[in-house]
C-alpha cells in the first residue's frame, strides 16, 4: 500500500486474515503472520476498513506520475531483456504495469507485484489482465519488511511512495539482499526540502513519520553500501495526481460511522499539512546499486545523475 504520512500507525495493524494460500483474489499470500490481534488491531480494523474505502479506486495511492516512474527507470541504466522486478508496497500496480511493459527489452519485465491489502492486488489483476500483461505480473500479499525470496532474485527492486512502511534505513538493509549483482534498488522517500522545517510542518510529520533532508538519505544509502545512480525530486504536480482525486473523494464523503469520521479526519488532516507546508517537504526518489567496496574502484554514492 502507498500512503503518504500513515506509516507508523500503519505498522501496528493486522490488515488482513492471513491464511498462508491463494487468497479471493488469486494473489499469492506470503505473509506467514499468525496469532490473536492485539488490542490495537482490533480497535484499528474498523479505521483501516474505512480509510482503504475512501482509497479505493483512485487512480493513484501516493504521490507520482507515469513520467516519473519512466525518468527513475532511466536512470537505472541498461537492465537485462526480461528483467525480474519487485515492486513492493505495489497498492493498485500502477507502477507494476509500467514496468511490466516498458522496462528491459521488447519483451517488457517480469514483475513479482507484494501488497499487504487484497482488494489492492485485484483491482492491479483486473488492469493486467485488460492490458494484456496477466502472464508478466504476478500479484503477491504479503509484508515487505518479511519477504520470502532467495538473495539474487531480482534485477530491480521498486518501492514508489511505499519505504516509509518500514522504514528508508530499513528497506535499504533488507531489501539489498534480493538483489541479483549489478541489480538496482529504486526507492521513493518523502522528506524535508527546507533546511529549517516550520514547527507547523513538524507538529504533523515528528507524529507521522519523522523526516530527514536529502544529504542525510544519501549518507544512509552510502553507509548502507550503495553506488547512488540517480536522485530525482518529484515535482508538485506528482503530489496533485494523488491528492486532487483524494480531496475529491473528501468532500464527498460522509462521516456515517465513528471509523469512517476518523479516517476522513486523518485524511483531511494530512491535505491540510500539504496546503500549509507542502512547500517545505516532497518526495525524492533514489536509484540505487549494491556494490562491493573491494570489488569497485568508484566508492558508494560519489557520482549519480538527476
């Protein structure tokens, strides 16, 4: 799932009954996690049902564009003809789709597309499926931080607007090892673009999701042993293609039941902290590569494009 500023109570929830097999949608369901709900669970199940509602459908799940995707892909560099990609946090698979067309050679990738909310993982098999890219897109519920998957396993890992869930340190840890040699991780993370954030600005994100600047991610991906390729800020118009739908969907939206008022409050809260501050903070991707420093005369992270 892909939503901006909801990272950490996301991380408490149990979003789905996980049964270890082929769930309704005829995704496969990886996630292994098993055990009675914890309090907060329960009382969160309701608030999450709502707020995927007011989510589902919209066009997008985090703030992007098709545009975008492309300029991170070329920055990825040459990739082999049919490429293995995983794309984590995946939400409806608009990403997915375009990498299952556009990315290595004629033939388009083959894209391993993890999710933890089902309704997500159909609605990205029914656009597959119209697209004509069933057999190259593979829908997977499952929890990225746990991934299943031998190291070397693909030659892209992409993550837009979906890192937060575990954390950008986190991801970049865990997720190096899936990395075939000369693979590339792509991650998009949202972070401060002021050097004196406003105590507005964060009043909302320290509770949220604490942010750091563009120089300290790069610090942790170069202490994390990567080679920085790329770094691309997502321009505001990313951001509208998102919450332009979204705020539509709020106005509209009645608060009928004590879970829907709370998540049309979290999602009105988190529009207004974008029309007060969004001047202060945006999305950054990075395009990232494995290296290993006695094998490479470059060090980590000295040269990459924009």
């Amino acid at each position: 799932m892909r939503l901006v500023g909801r990272g950490p109570r996301f991380q408490g929830f149990t979003l789905t009954d996980n049964t270890g097999s082929t769930d309704n949608t005829g995704s496969t369901d990886i996630d292994a996690t098993s055990g009675a709900a914890t309090d907060a669970a329960t009382d969160g199940a309701a608030f999450w049902e709502a707020f995927f509602e007011l989510h589902r459908g919209l066009p997008r799940q985090a703030p992007g564009s098709d545009a975008s995707t492309r300029h991170l892909l070329s920055l990825c560099g040459p990739l082999p003809e049919r490429p293995r990609v995983l794309d984590l946090g995946c939400g409806p698979g608009r990403s997915a789709l375009l990498l299952a067309a556009e990315a290595g050679g004629a033939g388009g990738a083959e894209v391993t597309a993890v999710d933890r909310h089902g309704p997500f993982l159909e609605e990205l098999r029914t656009a597959a499926a119209v697209r004509g890219l069933a057999d190259r897109v593979h829908p997977v519920r499952g929890d990225m931080g746990a991934l299943p998957y031998d190291d070397g396993s693909f030659d892209l890992v992409w993550a837009e607007g979906s890192a937060y869930a575990i954390g950008y340190d986190t991801a970049l840890a865990r997720w190096k090892r899936l990395l075939a040699p000369g693979g590339t991780l792509v991650l998009t993370e949202c972070e401060w673009t002021v050097a004196q954030p406003s105590a507005g600005a964060r009043a909302f994100w320290d509770r949220e999701y604490p942010l750091r600047s563009t120089a300290r991610n790069l610090t942790a991906a170069q202490a994390a042993g990567y080679q920085v390729l790329g770094v691309y800020h997502l321009p505001d118009s990313d951001w509208a293609e998102y919450y332009g739908p979204l705020a539509e969907r709020a106005r509209a939206a009645e608060p009928s039941t004590p879970a829907r008022a709370a998540a049309l409050a979290a999602t009105r809260e988190e529009l207004d902290a974008r029309a007060r501050h969004g001047h202060e903070y945006g999305y950054t991707g990075y395009v990232l590569r494995a290296v290993d420093p006695a094998a490479s005369e470059t060090p980590p992270g000295t040269q990459y494009a924009a």
